[in-house]
C-alpha cells in the first residue's frame, strides 16, 4: 500500500469516527451485535469494511435450486409416518444452530439460510459426483435447515456401503464448507459466542435409519456426540430406549414434586389422556427461554414461577425439569415443508409486516410429553410424536389465516409475491404504504384472538422518514430480527408484572421508525380490561427510564374492538 493511499484511509476512518461520536454513535465490535444503530454513521462503517463481501455471500447463497419443490411433495408423500422401508435407506442432515445464529448472532435471515444454502451445495454435489450413490438416490427434500435423501437400499450390506460412504461425504463437506466460510468476515461475529457454536465443523449434524423421522431422530443423538460419526437409528435403539426409560422416570418425578401445587397451572392435562399430566405450555415457554448463559438464570426463572403459578423451586427441580424437556426434545420429529422459497425483500417496495408466530415450540413440546408417558419402543416413540406434529403443524396454519384475515389478505396464502412464509414466519409485501391507521386497526383485530400475545408483529416502512430515501435490503433483514428482540425484551420484562391470565391478553407491535440519522422505535400495546392501564402504563414508563432497551421508543396503547 502506499503512504498516500495509507494516509487516506487513515483519514477516512478518522472522519468517520469524528462524525459517528458527534451524533452520539457508539462503534460496537461485530461480536456484540446487541443491538442496532441504523444512522448514517452505521450505514457508511458497514459499506467500508465487510458488508461488500457479505452482499457478495448472500447474493452467492440466495436460494438452494437443486431440489425442486415436487422433489420435497414426493419425499412427503412417502414417508409420511413411521412407516419402516424396507428398501429405503434415510440420511437427514439439519443445521443445529440456525436459530441462535440467527437471533444471537448475525440477526439477518438472509445470511443464515445462506449458510445452509452453502452447506446444501456442497454437500449435493458430492452426492452427485460420487457413481454409487448418484445411482442409488430415490427421493430427496430440501428446506431452510438441511437435506434428507433416502437411498435404494435391498440390503444390510449395501446400507453399509452407503452409509461409508455419507460418512466419506459429510466429513469432506464440513472440512469444505468450513474453508468457504472463511473467505468471508464471519469469524469476528463468533469472537464472543459459546465454544461450541465457534466450530464450524459441527454445525451440522447428520443421522440416518429406516425412516425419515428415525433418521432425524439419530442427527438429535448426532448433537450429543463428541465424533462427527453418523448414527444409525437401528445401532443406538439401545440408548434411545434407555432415554425413553429417562423420560418416564423424569416424569414420574416431576408429577411426585408438583401434582400437588397443581391449582395454578404448573401442570396441564395431557393432550390424549387426561388423567396424566405433563409441563404446562407456558411453563414449557418459560424453561426453553432460559439463557443459561447468563449468571441468574436459576434466580430470573424461579421468580417467574412463583410469580405466574405460586411455586418455589430448588435447584434440584430447576435441573429435574430442564433435563426433562432436553430428554423429551431428542424425540422432536423434522418439520415438512413442501416448499422453500428465499426471503425476497425486494419485493418489500412498500414496505412490510412481519409477523412470528410465537409459543408454537412450546405447543410442540407438551404434544410430545403427552405422547411419551409409559413409551419403552423407540419406534413406537416416533410414530407417536409424529401425531403431535400434525397438531401443531395445524395450529400454524390456524394462527397464520387469522393474522392474514386481520390484514386484510383475501389472495391465496402460497402468493409468493405477497405472502411469505416459512413454519411459523410470515412476511407480508402490501400493494400500497400501511397507514398509521391501519397498523391499529390490525392490532386490534388480532386481540380478537384466543391469545393475543402470539402474534410478535413488526412493521417495517420502505424508506427513511427524514430523507425520503429507501431503506436498503441489507439492512431491512436486520431491523426485523432487532425489532422482534424488543418485542421480546419488552415482553419479558411486562410479564414480570402480570399474571399469567394476564400476559396472554398482551398484544405488542413494534412500528420501526427510521431516519438516516438515528433508528427509533414505537411499541403499539394491546390489552383486554384484564390488565388495567393504569398499572400497564406505569409498568411501560418504568422500562422506559431502566434503559435496558438501548433505542429510542415511545409507547402507544391501542384499545381493542370490544
């Protein structure tokens, strides 16, 4: 480099600094990634160093196109239950990671599905290089987490082979896909992050068995391995039915410490016999939120317990439930989607509403444990809570015409120009700007629902306020995901004052608000007579000026349709 070309870049940087410091910009680390400064400041830092190579990734991985959505139909219809096939031999490769990625890390869906986009590629195509099993691959299924391909298979002998040589192609694929991800600015995000999300290697996990759902439930075990070695649904019945024994005596437990406390909730009817019991929905919600990377997590959760059901745990029964609900999680089968579409926010031109449908993993979870009790097959474990699924997978779809009833949407659901989804993540492109009126007007119509507090809605305008000019598409992905984060912050540090009658009467929207100087933010609050709003006033100002949502943010109360 030469000195003249070093001094400006030093200069450059140095006015960058200057000007970001003036408007009260604080430079953060990538590793941080907490929260979002969306000013010019952010914008020019962001288009200097990095985000050229990071458009450059998203734009390399925008979509997989190599499985076509009538492969995903065909895959679905095949194996739709438990159902073992005796020709077919199934490999499941997921991400085990994307969400925490998503959330905690990057905050932008588009390089996350990125990710997998790159593992997907790499993967596919030693498959297709490679004669034997080229020639012996039936079906194949492709979504935003993995692959599953069953494989021709008349033999013990032949599934060997086979899975020799998976194991030969998932190793070079994690070497592979490791050495691309490092052709880009990713590794500075992961200075901060667990040890174990630091190696690449293990992001995904593989399985394999007789059937889809066994094969995913080997890749759960894959998780808890300290090898890269793919297991074999058949080769650890042994562990899995010793898991199953876990389960049922972690349940019995459980039902021995607390069917007595039971007046409040802490425990629900099961969903197929009621004179068992299992962990409640909401109790459930509230142990798969638990960061147990944060110092109080034991104390935070056990005054959330005893503030929603009038309970008080030790330690010892904080440990009992979480192992219970991880147990209980190996079972959880794959989600079928028949089609992945990429997250076009082109599409966004007049802006978007981005609605996630919450607490559906704690649905999935209850379904599960009622499914389970006295459960010794692990075959029959799998088939049982493939019927939960079907449930919740319903449940969805019920939740998702509701939020498209309330916008207005009378077109089909699989519009792909206006309706995007992906299980429960909805984004919706409008023909024309959303008026302030009618962001209202939908959030009074969604607290028609049984439980409000499902919908975490976002609405997101096209262009900056002050300067008329468009927000760009880079940044769009990442206001949503900083916008859901508040929603959740806001959402948690409220229900830390309410019932729990009372947090499900909760509707929250997040209204961004962008300039090019400075990103703010107003939460729209829904609530039925339940709450007063006297005490939910009270309880927003008070979050206010705690300062522990880092933006700028105004409340405003909606009042519902009676």
């Amino acid at each position: 480099m030469s000195k003249s070309l070093y001094s400006l870049l030093i200069g450059t940087i140095f006015l960058i600094v200057s000007s970001c410091s003036s408007v009260g910009f604080q430079l953060r680390a990538p590793a941080g990634a907490q929260s979002l400064e969306a000013s010019s400041c952010f914008l020019i830092v962001e288009k200097l160093f990095g985000s050229a190579r990071i458009r450059d990734f998203k734009k390399k991985n925008y979509h997989f196109t190599k499985i076509t959505s009538s492969s995903n139909r065909r895959f679905i219809q095949s194996v739709t239950g438990d159902l073992e096939h005796e020709n077919l031999f199934y490999f499941h490769v997921e991400s085990q990671y994307l969400k925490y990625l998503n959330d905690k890390i990057f905050k932008d869906k588009q390089i996350t599905y990125g990710f997998t986009v790159l593992y997907q590629n790499i993967f596919y195509d030693k498959i297709l290089k490679d004669p034997y099993l080229s020639e012996v691959m039936a079906i194949k299924y492709a979504d935003y987490k993995g692959l599953r391909i069953a494989f021709n298979s008349g033999s013990i002998f032949e599934e060997k082979k086979i899975l020799e040589l998976l194991q030969e192609v998932y190793n070079q694929t994690a070497i592979k896909f490791e050495k691309e991800l490092k052709k880009y600015p990713f590794e500075a995000y992961l200075s901060d992050a667990p040890e174990q999300i630091k190696n690449i290697r293990k992001w995904f996990v593989a399985g394999s068995g007789r059937s889809a759902d066994r094969a995913a439930a080997a890749s759960r075990i894959a998780r808890k391995l300290p090898n890269e070695n793919i297991p074999h649904f058949q080769n650890n019945k042994a562990a899995l039915k010793s898991l199953l024994a876990k389960v049922d005596s972690l349940h019995n437990q459980i039902i021995d410490s607390f069917l007595n406390q039971n007046s409040s909730g802490f425990l629900e009817r099961s969903a197929i016999d009621e004179s068992n019991y299992v962990l409640s929905q909401e109790l459930i919600d509230l142990i798969r939120k638990i960061n147990v990377n944060a110092p109080d997590h034991f104390t935070s959760f056990n005054r959330s317990v005893q503030q929603y059901f009038g309970v008080n745990i030790t330690q010892d029964e904080f440990k009992l439930l979480t192992d219970y609900l991880n147990a209980v999680d190996t079972f959880s089968p794959p989600i079928f989607q028949e089609e992945t579409l990429p997250l076009n926010l082109s599409l966004a031109k007049k802006g978007l509403i981005s609605a996630d449908i919450s607490q559906k993993g704690a649905e999935g979870q209850y379904q599960n444990m009622s499914r389970l009790i006295g459960i010794s097959n692990p075959s029959t474990a799998i088939e049982r809570v493939r019927e939960g699924y079907w449930v919740v997978d319903k449940s969805i779809k019920n939740a998702r015409d509701w939020f498209l009833t309330a916008i207005n949407y009378t077109g089909p659901p699989d519009n792909i120009k206006q309706v995007y989804h992906s299980g429960d993540d909805i984004l919706f492109f409008p023909d024309s700007e959303v008026t302030r009126f009618e962001k209202s007007e939908i959030l009074k119509k969604l607290a028609n629902h049984q439980n409000p507090s499902e919908f975490r809605i976002v609405f997101l305008p096209p262009r900056y306020s002050d300067s008329g000019i468009n927000i760009a598409e880079n940044l769009k992905s990442k206001l949503i995901v900083e916008a859901e984060n508040i929603e959740k912050s806001i959402r948690r540090l409220v229900k830390a004052e309410l019932s729990l009658a009372q947090s499900k009467e909760l509707g929250i929207a997040i209204n961004i608000r962008p300039t090019t100087k400075a990103m703010s933010f107003e939460i729209m609050v829904s609530s039925s007579n339940l709450i007063p709003r006297k005490k939910l006033r009270a309880i927003l100002n008070q979050i206010k000026v705690s300062e522990e949502i880092p933006h700028k943010f105004k409340f405003t109360f909606i009042k519902p349709n009676s």
